[in-house]
C-alpha cells in the first residue's frame, strides 16, 4: 500500500457533498430528470398518473417507484435545468389531488481535495494519531482523549448508519463494518451494474467530462464513505493507522445513495427511513451521519423521513455545507429534528468555507488544507483513481469531515446511555460544547468536545482547567534536547509541547502530548543541530494553561 499526491477535481454543483471548498455563496440547483409527487390518495396508480400528468406539463412521465414515505418518483425524458422545473412543479401543484412536487434533486460534489503523502509510514504498519490534530490539540481538536477515558469494557456496542459513497476494504476498518445497503435506484449512476441490493461496497464515482450536465468536468473516485467512517470508527489503540472516534464501541453501518454525479434526494430519504427502521435492516442505526448536501431549503420528502427516524429513537447529524453561506438556503441543513454541524480550523475558527447561520447547531474539526494539508482530517481511504485499489489514508477537508466527529461522539452517548433520546443527544452535545478560541459566528453553541459531553451524560463535575506547569527548562546533548518541568496541577491529563527553531515566526512544526505521570516530569526531544525554543502548557477535558516558554537552547549534531 502506498500514498500518493493527486487532486479532485471541483464539480461545481451544490454544497457539501464531498468535503467542499466552495467560495462562491450563489445557492445554485442543478439539473435533475425526476420529479417527487405526494398525492392525497395513499393508492394511486402510478402508470395511469404519468401519463395524465404528462400532458399538463407537456413532457412525458415515467413512473419509477413509490418511497417509502408513500410518495410517487416520475422520471422525465432528460435533465432540466431548475427553471423548467418550477414552472412544471407550479402546474402540477395546482392539480387537484397533488398534495406537493418537488424536484427528486441530483446532489453534486464539489470537491477540491489535497491528498499528500504522509512521511514515515510504510503501509499501515505505524501508528499515525500524531497526525490527527483534530482529535486532542487544545485549540482546535474535539477532545476524544476525555471521552475515551470515560468509557468501560462492558459498555455497549452501538450502530451509525453513513449515508454515503458506501465502502471501500479497508484494514483498519473492515472489522467495524457491518451489513449495510445499496439504495440507489437508477443504473445510470450506481456504477455497479445494477439498482438497489444488500451491497454497500463503493465502485467509484469518478466521472468523465459533460457525464453528470452540460459543461461538468471530470473527476475521479472520491472514496468519501470510506474517509467519513474512519472518523466515526476506525480501529483505535491497534498500534496501526489511525484512529476513529468511536474507540470500538461504534460499529458502522454502510448504506450507499451517492453514485456518479451524487444521489437522488427520493432515495436518500428512503435511505434515512431503512437505516432507522427498515424492516429488512438487522442492524438499526442509533445515529445517522449524512455528509451531504444540496440547494435550497428542506423539502417535504426529506423532513417526513427524518421525523420517521427521529420518532424512532435515530440521531441524524448533518453536514452545514461548503459555501461560505448562510446554512439555511442548504438542505438537509435546514431541516429540523437534525444536528448541523459547521467546520473549524486548526486554530478553533470557523473554515473558510463552512456555511454558518442560525439552524448551526454546534461546529467540529473540518480543517483547513489549504494552510498545508497536514491541517486536514486524516482518516481512511482507497488509492484507487477509478475502481478500488490499495487501501490508504489521506487528508481531506470540509463539513463532510466535522460532521463524523459529532456523529461518533453521539454514538458514544447511546453507548453509556442506550434509553437517551435524539433531543437529549442535541442537548448534551450543545450544552457541553466549548467556546471558540477564535472566530466563529454563527457557527452554533461551540466546537464539539467529546470529554465534557460524556461528563455531562454521567451526571459527572467537569474539572477546572489546569494550572501552568513551572521550572520548564530546556538543556542540550549532541542531537538531542531534555526538558524538564513541575507540576503545579492535580487534575492534568497531560502536557502539550511545541517547538520552533530559533528566528521562526510559528510554532507547531513539532509537537508531542505528554502524559502526566508525576508531580516533575521529564520529555527527551531528538533534533538536529541548531537553535530551538520550546513551549509547554496543561491541558485536560476542562481547557489548558496559559504557555511557559523555555530559554533558548543550542543543539550540536549527533
């Protein structure tokens, strides 16, 4: 297995589908072929009312299928732009029987992925959560260190649905994986030779030019289901690869509904309803994470589903989307009964892409690739740029990747708490959140903190952030540094280090968690030679202490 540099092309289409980097705040729709009915009648014919209702719009309707809601999917004769379909939607709403129509919208990603090589790992033979920021670094990571050590060997194990790309082998995964399904409907976009079956597996949804609408551009395989449910549930403390959220206790749940050129929105909310409370689904989901996204706001057929799931017992949490806009022109973002989940940087402000506004619920580590990819989320993947190859690990960035954060951290409240409600989970994951250490507005109630949510579920006292360390001193050898410090705290549960070398303007280039073990401890850095100068502070799942910096110390080469 390898990494290896390529970038995604952008498809210039809605908002978050695929970890977004949209500037543009244009809420645009694209070209959709099917129209969504809900009749008054639950028994209508379906045959019989395409070709009654096509001579009101002057198109000819073919009948697809019924939803799962009850609702009527009606295929026209090609993609039309959204301007025709008003006008038709405007005709068939005045049709007496015709309850609402909508547009069955086509969901496009819009993607612009920077995938670097990660140095210093041959396969997936070397642990690599150093790398993940986003899950202990004070400023900007979600704290799952303080949710991790919380939890128990006998707590239960729970279900999270990812409506997405579906899934992709992967062995730092595969063992977290249960059955799924396959809910695309149409041929023309499964890329697996056939409509809907049990088989959740990803064959790609690269793209060539003109594929998915006049004028798109090419793209290659994403492999975004993949990503999204490594976050939520890769194997952690395995000695190997990355680590997810769900520390084990999350198994996920794969249910396919983006092909070539997105999904359709009539088969995601069937999606949302199978995963919550299909009949023929052994593993019901206590969460649904949906990192996805389109134009406008929340339609009939996705709000009736999300409700079914909700009544259900299902937490759905949703991506706010990538188009630096106000969330509320973007659905599912704007639906009710969900989280929405807005992205932050590295420094704990909002990513220069996340929507915002007020159906923000509360924001999570989306990254920042275009400050070095390195501040991305790094989770699993595959290399393949077409069909599936090897499997690998990349950084990706977007509402896509802050979503997964708050979907696992809200399966491991239904692992302590099994009875607890959707509205309890939005509750004590709002409430628990922490302040934005910088700019954030309308990014909802603060960044996801895994720690204090879990806390707040037991009943627990959140401790008070930790007193700075004293007498940090920093001395040379040849090639390597020694540090050394006091414990002024009692309530640390580690220490964070950084360096820089002597005239740099940023620190962060190393760092290294320590974890507390005595009153003084000690950290042993190798180096090569030149200037350094290093900083510490405490942390815990209550915030972190104000730096200590150490003298200047001069390192001769080993």
């Amino acid at each position: 297995m390898k990494i290896r540099n390529f970038r995604f092309l952008p498809l210039l289409g809605l908002a978050s589908l695929i970890s977004l980097n949209a500037a543009a705040t244009t809420v645009e729709h694209k070209p959709t072929d099917q129209i969504i009915i809900q009749f008054d009648s639950a028994n209508v014919e379906g045959n019989s009312k395409a070709r009654t209702l096509s001579t009101r719009i002057n198109r000819k309707l073919v009948f697809v299928r019924k939803t799962s809601q009850g609702a009527y999917v009606f295929k026209l004769p090609a993609r039309e732009n959204f301007a025709s379909l008003k006008n038709y939607l405007k005709v068939l709403k005045a049709v007496s029987g015709i309850k609402h129509a909508e547009a069955d919208q086509m969901m496009f990603a819009i993607d612009d992925l920077a995938i670097p090589p990660v140095e210093g790992i041959v396969g997936a033979q070397k642990p690599i959560y150093d790398l993940q920021w986003h899950y202990f670094e004070p400023a900007g990571g979600m704290n799952a260190d303080g949710a991790w050590s919380q939890l128990d060997s006998s707590d239960s194990v729970v279900n999270v649905a990812v409506l997405d790309t579906g899934i992709t082998a992967h062995p730092d995964l595969d063992g977290n994986i249960i059955s799924g399904t396959d809910m695309i409907t149409a041929k023309s976009i499964s890329n697996d030779g056939d409509g809907r079956d049990a088989d959740p597996s990803d064959p790609g949804d690269w793209v060539s030019r003109g594929e998915c609408y006049l004028g798109s551009p090419a793209s290659n395989s994403s492999w975004h289901g993949t990503h999204v449910s490594g976050t939520i549930s890769a194997f952690t403390n395995n000695s190997t690869g990355v680590a997810g959220v769900g520390y084990n206790k999350i198994n996920i749940v794969p249910v396919r509904i983006l092909g070539k050129c997105g999904g359709y929105t009539s088969d995601i909310a069937d999606a949302i309803v199978w995963a919550a409370t299909g009949a023929d689904n052994p593993n019901k989901a206590q969460v649904i994470n949906m990192s996805i996204g389109g134009a406008g706001s929340c339609n009939a057929i996705y709000q009736q589903a999300i409700d079914t799931a909700v009544a259900a017992g299902t937490t759905i949490v949703v991506a706010a989307g990538n188009s630096d806009d106000d969330a509320a022109n973007y659905t599912p973002a704007s639906c009710d009964n969900v989280i929405s989940v807005a992205a932050t940087n590295r420094a704990g402000g909002r990513s220069y892409y996340s929507n915002y506004g007020d159906v923000v619920d509360i924001a999570a580590p989306g990254g920042e690739t275009n400050s070095g990819a390195r501040n991305g989320i790094l989770s699993t993947l595959n290399e393949g740029t077409t069909a599936p190859e090897a499997p690998t690990y990349a950084y990706y960035q977007g509402t896509s990747m802050a979503t997964p954060h708050v979907a696992a951290v809200a399966g491991l409240l239904y692992v302590k708490k099994p009875s607890i409600t959707p509205a309890e989970v939005k509750a004590v994951l709002t409430s628990s959140a922490r302040e934005f250490p910088a700019q954030c507005v309308q990014c909802g109630s603060g960044i996801l903190d895994a720690g204090a949510a879990i806390a707040a579920l037991e009943g627990s006292t959140t401790p008070t952030a930790p007193d700075a360390p004293s007498n940090f001193n920093a001395s040379s050898g040849a090639g390597t540094v020694s540090l050394s410090w006091t414990d002024q705290s009692s309530n640390e549960t580690g220490f964070y280090l950084e360096k820089r070398r002597k005239f740099a303007g940023q620190w962060g280039a190393y760092r290294s968690v320590v974890t507390a073990a005595a009153d003084s401890t000690t950290y042993q850095d190798s180096v090569f030679g030149g200037s350094y100068q290093y900083r510490i502070r405490s942390q815990n799942s209550a915030g972190v202490s104000a730096w200590v910096m150490s003298a200047e110390v001069t390192v001769l080469r080993n």
